[in-house]
C-alpha cells in the first residue's frame, strides 16, 4: 500500500465538515494512517466513536494535536485564536496547520503569528456545506465537485500546500488557491450577504403584529421558504462568520441595500422596464451557474 | 357519471399555473366538460395542442369564453384590465370570472368594474409555483397540499364562491377565504419580498468588476445559489406583481431594511448576541414551517 498522505490526522472540531472529512479519511486510508477528533463536549466526542468516524478522540485539543503532521481547524472561526494558542506549544516541527472557515483574512490575523516557526500554516475554505450541523450531519460526497479556496500567505512552504491540495483533491474538490483579501469580498457576495438577507428576512417575518405573523407560516411560499432553509444554519458558526468579515460583509450590505432602493424607487414611480431589466439579469445569471455547473 | 363542475372552462393564459390546470382539467373530466385555452401567440397554442393539454383553443380572447360558465384569467396581473375589458361584454349570464393572480386588491380594483351584471367575481391566489413558466412547465400535482386564497369581494354571490373551491380542492388544494388587502399584505412579506430581495443581489453580484464577477459565478456556494432559483422567474409576471402589490411590497421592505441596518450596525460594532439571537430565531421559524409542513 502507497505512503498515506499524513500519518496523523487531527481535526479540531467535528461538526458538518470536520465529521465529512473524517468519514473520508476512514473510508480512504490513503489519506491518514491515523484520525483523530477533538470537540468541545466530551457528548459530542462520544457520539463519533459511536458514529465509528474517528480512529481516537481526544476532549483536550493540547493533547489531541501531540504527534500530529496535520492539525486541521473546523470549529467556529471565533474560536481560532484561542485554540490556536492552546495547541501551539504542543505542534511538533514540519506539522502542517490548515483550516476550513469561511473567512481567511481574519484566521491568518487570529492564527498566523501564534504558531511556532517550523509549523506550516495552509489556510483553506471548501465551499460546501448545507443547513445542518454536528457529528452526525457529516457525508461522504459533501465535497465532490464543489471548489475549495486554498489563501496560503506569501512565502508558505510550497510543499505543504501541495499537500493540503491533495488532501482537497482526494476529497473530491476542485482547488483553487488565491488571496485571502479577495476570497473574503468573495465569499461575502455569495454567501455571507445572502445568509444574512435570510436571517434578517425571517425577524422582519416574526416581528409582524400576531395575525399576519401566523398566516405567514400558514401561506410561506416558494421564496421565503427557501429563505427559512438558509437561515436554519448554525447561529454560532454565521456569527463568527460576519464578525470576522465584517469589511466585505459591510461593503456588499451597502452596495445590495443602494440597488435594492433602486429597485423601491422603480415600484414606488411604476419603472416597470427598470424591474423587468433587473429579473432579467438575475436570469441571465442564473444560466451562466447552469453552465458551469454550480446550480 | 357525476354532472361536471363546468361545462366550459376557459383558461386565458396557459403557462406554469393555467396548464397545470388544464392539465388536471383533462384529466378530472368532473372538472370541467371541455377545456378552452387561450394565449398571446398562436405558437404557445399550438403548443397547447401538441401537449393535448386542452379540448380547443382560440387566440381571440373574446372569441374563447364565449359559452363559458368559468373564465380563469391566468396571465400575468399586468394584463388583466386590457383583457377584462375585452372579455367582458361576451361573458354570458352567471358565468364565473376567477383568477390566479398573486396580487388581489389590483385585481379586484381592474376586473371587477368591468364584468357586467349577472357574471360572478371571484379572485384566486394558488399558492404554489416553480421558477419555470410557459406551458411546458405545468404538472398535475403543482397544487397538492398547497394553499388557495380566495378574496371575493362582499357581496359576491356564495354559490359561485362554492365552486371555485371545489374546483381548488380538486386540484388538491387547501382553501382560505381572505380579505383581500390582507392576502396582499401576507404575500407581499412571504412570496413578493423575497423576490426582490434576490433579484437585486444577482444585480448587485453582476454589478461588481470583472474579476470579482467571474469568482462569483466560479464559488456560487449555498445561499447564492438558491438566490438564483429564485430569481429565474418570469420577468413580466414579477414585474406586474410589484407594480401592482406597491403599498405593500413597499412597506414590507422598508421594514426589512431597517432590519438589516440594524444587523449591519450590530456586525460592525461587534453586537454578536445581537446577530445569534437573529439566527436563532430564523431557526425557530424554520422549525414552526417544518411543524405545518410548508417546508
């Protein structure tokens, strides 16, 4: 049997991704010789033995990157800094840091100068994910066909983003490595501003007087259900998420709210050909996703 | 066999809603005797015929509801004055004009001035629908388990009211009788709103700089991407549902923005039990619309 890619294996967190990646590496023993899981309950490490998705658990992250030649990071991106500085002591030499958060500038600020030299830090972002969350939301094909976004900082250690490619690769993914700064405006347009539009959607929903609040439920049509899907995330997770890319965040917010008062300015004074022009952008859009594939 | 419900159903406009009525129509013949349908082209009814989704068709609106006991306006609310005012002096006495249009005090405000005496008034919302339009897109259980606002107006003859909703709970739907500005007011927060809302941010994603445009198509992850579903619909029947929802449409997205800003101000000064807490009650209203299975 070929070398395995990393020996030993340790994912700091076990939810939707850290538990997908897992059940990967379990199945494909090429990748780690060795799997191991940390989390924040012992409960939660329990149920991945009994899940049989991790080799070994271990509840103190110190303790669970001993030994380790990848460290991957897969808990809230509020809760980098602090895990970064409970386990650096303890990564040995040559063992590759890398992480799955949505937000790359900030966990290169949080994690980045908390490391020992020696230590390669390859910051990552697979782009998958659905509304659910823990051990048990984890799957097989979570990754296959979708990108994951590699930012390694300039001058990272080539090998080990050659090595976290691989990783990516086996899993099923497309890479591609850019910038920290332009993945996040990125990521703030397709996906951070959309969930907070759906969040923000449902409050106005559940802020309406009694009456209309139950007939909302009663009649949710197609549109503001598929609101609700985006919005049942993991509260923990989002919030971490517009903390940590708050600048692009912002910026995207400020340019949507300016063209949705656009859009208000056309129905208030009847600009019938300024909305039609809109929806239709939005079509032209969403034929360009059919053809390559992400719809 | 059982008397049907009408003997000549005429359908003016046959895309996603008016051929999955005919569709059911030609199924159910307890529905209606014959099926009439009418369009704008002659193509989609030639179409029509090709499908075999109607008895007889007729490009002349006037022509088709001639002998009709029920004319079902399923065009977009835009059109509805025009073709009430050409329909109208060839309906025949007790004959029952309902719609399906997503807009109800319009409706009542465009149509119901023009029908003579002796014809029955009774406007529909079937709350249900896909992205696709156009008759190809109709299927027969498009309204199973889905609900069907009805909004005569007082007054309204009762018996004619009765068969529409037969003819509703035939096709599977959940009746409620509603005032109209109310159904307006419901609508406008859980279908129209988050039309809007995704119309704009495919502009907003189409308005950034070229490469920053490309990524966007390149990572679509979850959230923009059901965006998009959204925004494929058509751009005419939206178009005239914003103009004609105004009052309400307006009011709810002024609501909305304030909630946003107040998201955006609680994301840059760092509020995040403010931005959890509008999380979780994103997830609550996703668990009630679980609970009443509308998701």
């Amino acid at each position: 049997m070929a070398e395995p890619l990393f020996r030993r294996l340790v994912l700091i967190g076990i939810g939707l991704i850290g538990s997908s990646v897992a059940r990967i590496a379990m199945q494909d023993r090429t990748l780690a010789a060795e799997v191991v899981a940390n989390a924040r309950t012992q409960a939660t490490l329990d149920r991945v033995m009994e899940l049989g998705i991790a080799d070994r658990i271990e509840l103190d992250p110190a303790k669970a990157v001993l030994g380790a030649d990848c460290v991957m990071l897969c808990a809230p991106v509020g809760a980098y800094a602090a895990l970064a500085e409970a386990i650096a002591p303890h990564l040995a030499p040559g063992c590759i840091v890398t992480d799955v958060g949505s937000t790359k500038q900030s966990v290169i600020r949080d994690v980045g100068p908390l490391l020992p030299a020696g230590v390669h830090f390859v910051p990552g972002h697979p782009m998958a994910g659905t509304e659910y969350s823990g051990p048990d939301s984890g799957f097989l094909t979570l990754f296959q066909g979708r990108w994951c976004m590699l930012t390694p900082p300039p001058g990272t250690d080539e090998a080990a983003v050659a090595k976290i490619h691989e990783l990516w690769t086996r899993c099923g993914s497309m890479i591609e490595v850019v910038e920290a700064a332009h993945h996040d405006r990125v990521v703030a347009i397709v996906s951070h501003l959309p969930h907070l539009l759906a969040f923000t959607i449902c409050g106005t929903a559940d802020d309406l007087e009694d009456e209309s609040r139950q007939q909302v439920l009663k009649f949710a049509a197609a549109g503001f259900r598929d609101f609700t899907r985006i919005a049942a995330s993991d509260p923990v997770m989002w919030r971490d998420i517009f903390l940590n890319n708050r600048e692009a965040l912002l910026e995207m917010l400020a340019r949507f709210t300016e063209d949705a008062q656009a859009m208000a300015r056309a129905v208030r004074w009847g600009d019938g050909d300024y909305i039609s022009d809109k929806i239709l952008r939005g079509r032209a859009i969403r034929r360009s996703l059919i053809e390559l594939k992400q719809a």
